[in-house]
C-alpha cells in the first residue's frame, strides 16, 4: 500500500485527485492507497446518492462563498475545512 500525504490547493482538485485513484485501481493502473489531506478552505462535500437541496443550505454557501461539490463515493454530506484532517483508502477487492 502506498501512503500518500498530499494536499492539493481546492477542494475541486482534492475530489478529482480521489478519483483518479480509485479509477487507477479499477483499471489496474493503480495500486491500494492511503491518502492523508486537509482542505486549506471551507467546502460542503455531497456524496453520490446526496441530494444538495435536503442537506445543503445554498443560499448560506453562497452567500459564505463555500463551495459545495459532489464527490464520486457514496456517503453522507460533510463540511470540510482547515483542522479536518480527511483520508482516503482506495483497497483491492482481490487482497493477498
């Protein structure tokens, strides 16, 4: 497994960083991966099967200037920001 501590300057590219690793992995490009990073800005980050009119607020993003992103993995919707510390673990199906 590689450890990867990297953070990327947007919250856009962080998410899009995440996925290009997971598509590495599922194409066989890439291998397992632990990814330690920390958004240097406030965002809202909606999961794929989130609805962003239920669990977002947009007219106080806006309003914030807080973006609000829809990332490729399912789960719940999250602020992130400076102080949270995010990981993401890309494991094969296949491990030995």
């Amino acid at each position: 497994m590689t450890l990867l501590d990297l953070t990327l300057p947007t919250p856009a590219e962080n998410l899009a960083l995440d996925e290009a690793l997971l598509l590495a992995a599922e194409g066989g490009t890439g291998g397992e991966v632990l990814r330690l990073w920390e958004l240097p800005t406030h965002a809202v980050v909606v999961g794929s099967g989130g609805s962003v009119g239920i669990d977002v607020n947009l007219t106080a993003c806006e309003a914030d200037g807080v973006p609000v992103l829809r990332r490729a993995s399912g789960g719940g919707t999250v602020l992130l920001g400076p102080g949270c510390l995010c990981f993401s673990l890309v494991l094969s199906y296949d491990h030995q």
